[in-house]
C-alpha cells in the first residue's frame, strides 16, 4: 500500500463492495444537482433520443392493441428507471403523447418516473414542464430502488403496482442506469470461469469512519479466483454464466446483477409480457468482450461501467424473449428486448426499432453532433448548423453550442435563413426543461427572436431568462431594445434603468437618454 492510503476492502465480490453504497450517498445528497455538470446525461437526455423512443413505444402499443395482445380498456405503463433530472422524460412524453393524437389511438398510457432519492421526486413534482401531464393524468411518480423494492406505489394515484394486478405489458426504460447499479465481475481462460475480487484504496484525507469522501481518485484492482459455475442460488443466472464459460475464450465480462434483480420485478409484475428498451455504454457481442481485460471504473462525481447487454439479452433468450442488439459502435449503443410478445408479432414495432436505433440511433447521432460540435472551421455554413439543429430535435443545448457564431453570422444571412432560424426558435422553446446547472436557454431563444423581429417572444423570453437566471445587464438591455422597437418606450425606459447598474459601457444610460428625449417630445 501507498503512504497515505487507507485500503477500505480487500479482495471482496464486486455487487457487494461499499462503491455501490457510496454511489447511492452520492445520488441521493446530491439529487438533481448531480446532472449541473459532474455526471454525464446529455447523451441520453436530448430531443433526438426522446423521439426515438417516442416513436418505438408508441408502435408498441399500436401492434398489441392491433394484434389483440392487450386489454384496451387497461393502462400501457411506461416505467422510466432511475430517471434523475426528468429531462428525457419530459421531451419523451412531448413527443409520445403528440404522436398518439395525431395517430388518434385510443390507449390509456401513463408514463411513471422513476427514483430512489426522494428529493428528486420532489422537483419533479414541482416542475412546470411535467405538471401539465401530471393534470391530464398522463403522469404518474414513484420512489423505486430497483435492486430492493418488489413493487411501485404511485404517488399521484395512489395506486400499487403488484405481481397479478397488472393486465397489460409493461414497457420499462433504463438510460444510463444499468452502468451505475451492481455488478459482479468474471473472467474466462481456456474454460476456467474465474470470479474477479475488488480492493478498494484512499488516500487518508478522502475517508471518514471507512468510506470515500469522494468516489476520485480511487485505486481499485481485481483479484481473480476461479469458481464453478453454479455460483448464484438463480438457475437462470448460472446458465448465463455457463454459456460464457464456455464460449468465451480468454476474456472478463461483468454480469449485471442490479439490472437482473429489477428485471425479475418487472417480469412478475407484467405476468412475463415486456418490452425493455435500454441505452448506455456496453458490449453486445462476445466477441467485443474477447481479450478484455478487468473492467475499467469510470470516475465522474459518481462512477460508472460499461454494461454487459449481451447477458441482458440472453436472460430474455432463456425467457423465450427477442432481442434486438444494436451493430457494433464507437459510442453509445441502444438495445431492445421483448418477453411475452414476440417481434415477429410486432411488425411496426420491429421497423421502429430499426429505423430508430439499428440504422442511424442515439450513439450515432451523438457521435455526429460532437465532431461538428468541435470543429472550429469556419468554413461551417449556417444552413449546416441548421440542419445540425433539425436533426436534433431543436436541441436547446445544440443552440447553445453554435450560439455566437449563428449570432455573428445571421444579419449577414439570407432572409430566408433569418426566418427559418426565428421558426426554429419556436421548436426549441418548447424544449426548454430547467435544472440547475443548465445554461440560460431562454437567453438565447430571445436572441433568436430579436434577431428575427419578433420582439414580443424575444421579450417574453428574456423575461423567463430573468426569472431562472437571474439580473444580468444583458437581459435588461435586450429587453429595452425590443420594447423601443415594439413601439412601447415607457418599457423600454425601465428596463434600460435596470440595465445601469450592471452597465459597465454606458450603452443603457446612453438609450435611455433617447427615449426618454422621445418621450418628452411626444
């Protein structure tokens, strides 16, 4: 051992090491301040992913309601583990329930978000986004370990969702989930199944009464063992397991047992009819787990692992269930999985789930949007990085990304492209989901409309951006700027008053001495 270090375990079963204790401390101190900048989640929480899986969830149920394999007087429950801020959830539901009007599909569905931290269910409770669906009866909330509980209770309803009451197939969601709840870790040589052990180091100063203050900087390494394979009380499990010991050569693998656990739960609940739809970073395929060595804990406030989807898949295999795996890639992967109810059954499911995920998916996107993202040619046209804002979805994020150069770049721009990109704030608007940490949307939305002309969204905009953010001299001087150009100077004379404080330029006094000037000859 280092000086200075503390070895906080040694050589003990992956799912049962304090990291995962420490990880749900983590969560649950800091609730939704997780997601302001430490914990990773725009690449599973932005408007493309939502309409993909929008658009899958919704041919779901269109097939079994077609294909008579549900009840079209029960509800379709949508269960979203470990939701954490609500942002997917949010434009998730946007998208679902718009498709569901225009398709006229006559279905009660009801979306659940879903936490173990009690003060994240609080802020979803409060947000003025989800409210709406909360009052239509769309929504629905419930605390959920989903390695502990056995069932959920609905906090809107009331209602207990239990083994035997449940009529119709349940969809289940898990983005970024499965790669932050327990894992044992194993590894394969020449036959031999071997269990890996972790032992788990801090320096001095980053422990109090045994655990991690912080989850940086930790030394963890594996200790390898070997075992037989009947090494779980689950039969089911150790046929997972024995199937890697026998087709794997020389190789480790993590065997998801926290996402196992909860899809047992679901698997009661639903009467062994689901449809789980899960997007994270993962292997697929044995041969991507060939010549792997111990796997590599990502540390980011919390930690997380990269998921084993391919033994996810072989527990719905065993289960007589389809699997639809995502083709290898560089990114993110989003893999289907159905129980009870085969794909072949489900022929506009299966061809959203091709479009949606197998052709061009979330991983893709993402990957596209970040090598644009860092491209600092200049070369790069507005009509590109509309485009760009189009196929996400109108990202309020995306926007920001590209914020000065489409502001540098727009009054010099067509007329046709100003307009389109004044449209275009409309779309983004609607995509605003507040969060701490977030940066100001609203802000540079208003800037999109001032642009454009519409001075009452812009101001309606900025107003908001006051709201959340707080007084800036930016957000005053606009707002005296479009209210001069609305033609309504008195405004305009407030708020440029507003703006002096935070003036460092002396551009509010100077506006203010016109209006007030117009004013008086009025």
């Amino acid at each position: 051992m280092s000086a200075g270090r503390r070895v906080l375990e040694k050589e003990v079963r992956f799912s049962h090491s304090l990291l995962w204790k420490a990880q749900r401390q983590y969560f649950d101190e800091k609730g939704v301040e997780a997601w302001s900048g430490t914990v990773p989640f725009f690449i599973t929480s932005n408007p493309f992913i939502a309409k993909r899986y929008a658009e899958v969830l919704i041919r779901w149920v269109q097939d079994l309601l077609q294909h008579h394999q549900a009840d079209p007087h029960a509800p379709f429950y949508v269960v979203e583990l470990g939701t954490g801020s609500g942002r997917f959830s949010f434009m998730t539901m946007r998208y679902l329930f718009e498709l569901q009007k225009a398709l006229s599909l006559k279905a009660k569905i009801i979306y659940v978000m879903t936490d173990f931290t009690a003060s994240n269910l609080s802020f979803w409770q409060e947000h003025e986004k989800l409210k709406p669906f909360v009052d239509q009866g769309l929504l629905d909330f419930a605390i959920y370990d989903l390695e502990e509980d056995l069932s959920l209770k609905l906090e809107v309803s009331g209602q207990i969702l239990k083994s035997g009451e449940v009529k119709n197939p349940i969809a289940v969601l898990g983005n970024y989930i499965f790669d932050t709840v327990s894992d044992d870790a194993f590894y394969v040589k020449d036959g031999q199944l071997f269990e890996s052990l972790i032992s788990v180091e801090a320096e001095e100063e980053n422990v109090q009464e045994g655990m991690p203050l912080s989850l940086e900087n930790l030394n963890c390494r594996f200790t390898r063992y070997p075992i037989a394979v009947d090494y779980y009380d689950n039969p089911l499990w150790n046929e997972i397991l024995s199937l890697y010991a026998k087709t794997l050569k020389n190789g480790s693998f993590l065997f998801p047992l926290g996402g196992l656990k909860s899809l047992e739960v679901f698997r009661s609940l639903s009467g062994g009819k689901m449809l789980l739809i899960a997007t994270d970073k993962g292997y697929s395929f044995l041969h991507e787990m060939e010549g792997k060595e111990d796997s590599k804990l990502v540390f980011h406030g919390s930690f997380s692992m990269t998921v084993n989807f391919h033994a996810i898949g072989e527990y719905f295999k065993i289960l007589k269930g389809d699997v639809a795996l995502q083709n290898e890639r560089d990114s993110i992967k989003t893999c289907t999985y159905t129980m009870g109810v085969s794909l072949e059954t489900l022929p506009e499911t299966k061809q959203a789930i091709q479009s949606g995920f197998q052709n061009f998916g979330p991983g893709d996107y993402f990957s596209l949007h970040r090598n644009i993202r860092e491209m600092k040619d200049p070369a790069i046209s507005l009509t590109t990085l509309l485009a760009q804002l189009a196929l996400s979805g109108w990202d309020p994020y995306v926007l920001s990304c590209f914020i000065p150069r489409v502001l540098a770049e727009l009054p010099k721009a067509s007329k046709l492209l100003q307009i389109a990109f004044a449209k275009a704030a409309d779309e983004i608007k609607a995509n605003i989901y507040l969060m701490p940490g977030v940066e100001d949307y609203y802000f540079n939305v208003g800037l999109l409309y001032h642009n454009g002309g519409r001075y009452p969204e812009a101001i309606e905009c900025y107003q908001q951006s006051l709201a959340s953010h707080g007084e800036k001299f930016s957000s005053y001087y606009n707002l005296g700027l479009c209210s001069y150009f609305h033609k309504d100077l008195q405004g305009a004379l407030e708020y440029f008053k507003k703006a002096i404080p935070f003036d460092t330029e002396r551009r509010a006094k100077e506006w203010m001495n016109k209006v007030s000037s117009e004013l008086n000859s009025a």
